[in-house]
C-alpha cells in the first residue's frame, strides 16, 4: 500500500497526470459483477492513464439510478451527480449498484455477509481489469459500506477509503462511529460540510472519527463551507449534506488527497 501511495505522489510529481475538462469525459458504460447467485450492476469509468480506482458508494437506499441521454447515471447523489467530475481526474471510476436480490441498503445491510460478499466480487472484478490502487468513497450512508468493507478486507484489495457526510449517530445500524475503526489500517480522508443540518450526520461528531482511527497511518479531516441552491430535506443530497453547489470543490479536494494523502 505504501508503496501504491508513493507511485501515485511520483507520476503527479512529473506531471504524468494531468486532468481533464469533466465535459470533455466519454461515458461509461454499465457491467454485471456475479455474486451469489446473482449480481451487483456497477458504471465502469476506464482510464488507460489511471494512477487509481476510485469506486463509489452512493448514499440512501444505494444505486445509480437510471442511465440518462448522455449515457451517465442520473442519481442526483452527490458522489453519482459528480462522477463526470472524478472522471476529470486520472482515476478510473466505479460506480456500485445494487445486487439484483436488494430493494434499498439499510445500515444493516451493508455491515452484512453478503453487502461483503457483493464488495468482494466488485473488487476482483476490477483488479481483473486494472493493477491501480482501489480506493473507496463514500457519501451519507455510502460510508456505512465503505468502513465495513475495509474493516473486513482480508484480501488487501483497499489502498485507502474517504468517507463524505459520514453517518455518526449510534441510533443508525453500521453508523461509521459504532463500528470497529481501530481496525482501519489505511489511509482515511474525512470530508465534511460545515453546514450539514442532517441530524445523523452532524459536524460535531464527524470531528471525533479521525481520533478513532488509530491504526490508521495518515488520516485526515477537511471541511467545506458555503455553496448556492441548498433546497428540500436536510439529509438529501441537494443540501449541504450533499455539498450542494459546491461539488467541484469536494471532488478536487477528494482527489488532490487521494493523489497526496498527508496528515
């Protein structure tokens, strides 16, 4: 892993990375990743100039959504509605679905056997297809998934994980502060909005998980503030929890950390 991080800061470091303009970015295109007798849909972004695979976990009940007329999914997701951005950045890009035999990820399910199991058939797909460090993003309830899946990593498929909007209060099954983040030994990126109003994912408590993460060798908090347009629920995505008007900037802060990951 060390030495995946080290590669990543060499090739920014001589320019073998540059970004693109999100508009100029061809689509995707969708796969079936078979998993226990059924299978889990991901949108696959590939890059021949990848230095890293970025596979996002979406919030809520989980998913993509539909594929609209330019050929991107169509969640209004913070994490889906931004991928043309990451795709703006030398990553390949995996959005995940939901397996064929799930109506909507709960807590429950995602810190469950076969959340797991879905997980690492995802992973093995993608290392079929690509050597590039796997890094997990998650947003809202995203981060339930993606701290169980690299707490429970026997195989070494994770490189480091960043967890956007985390779900912190103990009433929500899998919150990211009622599992066992002592057994995180990646690196970890806690991204925030200074705004969020969702009363389970409260700033306050999203201070506290980077003190959590002991066994973690670079872990980092940073913070987004303003944004234009923020309407409806507090806990959706088009408010601050969603980091609303401010998407490129989270996005640039994810990958700019995920290229330089640093204390």
């Amino acid at each position: 892993m060390k030495i995946a991080i080290f590669l990543l800061s060499l090739l920014v470091s001589f320019g073998g990375v540059p970004s693109a303009r999100a508009d100029d970015i061809a689509a995707g295109h969708v796969e079936r990743v078979e998993t226990r007798g059924v299978y889990v849909p991901i949108y696959e972004v590939w890059k021949k100039d990848a230095v890293a695979t970025l596979v996002l976990y979406s919030g809520g009940g989980g998913g993509f959504g539909k594929i609209g007329a330019d050929g991107w999914p169509g969640s209004a997701n913070f994490l889906i509605r931004s991928a043309k951005l990451f795709s703006a950045h030398p990553f390949n890009v995996i959005l995940v679905g939901r397996a064929t035999d799930v109506t909507g990820l709960d807590g429950l399910t995602r810190i469950g056997d076969d959340h797991n199991l879905d997980n690492q058939a995802i992973f093995k797909a993608i290392k079929a297809k690509s050597s590039a460090p796997i890094w997990l993003v998650g947003t809202s309830m995203g981060t339930i998934s993606v701290a169980a899946a690299v707490i429970r990593d026997t195989g070494s498929n994770i490189a480091g994980i960043v967890l956007t909007s985390s779900v912190t209060a103990s009433r929500i099954k899998g919150a990211v502060l009622a599992q066992d983040l002592s057994k995180i030994k990646v690196p970890v990126l806690v991204l925030h909005h200074e705004h969020d109003a969702c009363k389970v994912c409260t700033p306050e408590l999203a201070k506290s998980i980077a003190g959590e993460l002991k066994n973690s060798p670079i872990r980092k908090t940073l913070w987004v503030d303003g944004g234009d347009g923020a309407s409806g629920d507090p806990c959706e995505a088009l408010h601050f929890h969603g980091f609303i008007g401010k998407e490129k900037e989270a996005v640039d802060l994810i990958a700019d950390w995920v290229l330089h990951p640093a204390m």
